[in-house]
C-alpha cells in the first residue's frame, strides 16, 4: 500500500500510426549513400516520421514490423523523397 502522498503514474503510451521500433541499420547505411550529410539525412528522416505519425501516407508498400524511420528511410532509398536544394538567395 502506498503512503496517502504518493500518487501511481503511468507513462503515457505514444499514439502514432507505425509502431516506435528501432531503425533498421542497413537501412541507414543505404539512406547515407544517398544523402551523404548526416545532418540532412537525419532532418529529412526526423520531418517525414513526423509526417507519418501525423497521417500522411506511406509512399512505398508496407507491412506491420516496419516503424516509421524505416518507412522513411525507404523511401530515401527507393527515391519517393528527396531534399530539395535552394540556393542561397531564394526563399
């Protein structure tokens, strides 16, 4: 039994669409062939999973082990996502 001044907590669980599972690491390796600036890689990684969490849709075909970094490090690598480059004096 515990004390009247201690409450129970539980950790929220995430609510996203994919499932929070660690990257595939050949996967990573493949992206950082493609998009050789770590930095890059990981924001594009990073928006796109924010994206999936949000409800966009996958652009490749996928099945229930794949999380959402690994969706998106698909799609980097089958070419459904890229980085657009701006020079330095667009917007």
């Amino acid at each position: 039994m515990l004390p009247d001044n201690i409450i129970p907590f539980e950790s929220p669980k995430a609510d996203h669409r994919y499932p929070s599972l660690p990257m595939k690491s050949e996967l990573v390796y493949k992206a950082a062939e493609i998009i050789d600036d770590p930095q890059k890689l990981i924001n594009l990684v990073s928006k796109r999973v924010r994206q999936l969490n949000s409800g966009r849709s996958p652009l490749i075909p996928t099945v229930p082990s794949m999380g959402a970094a690994d969706i998106a490090l698909t799609e980097i690598i089958e070419g459904k996502i890229r980085i657009l480059e701006q020079n330095p004096g667009q917007a």
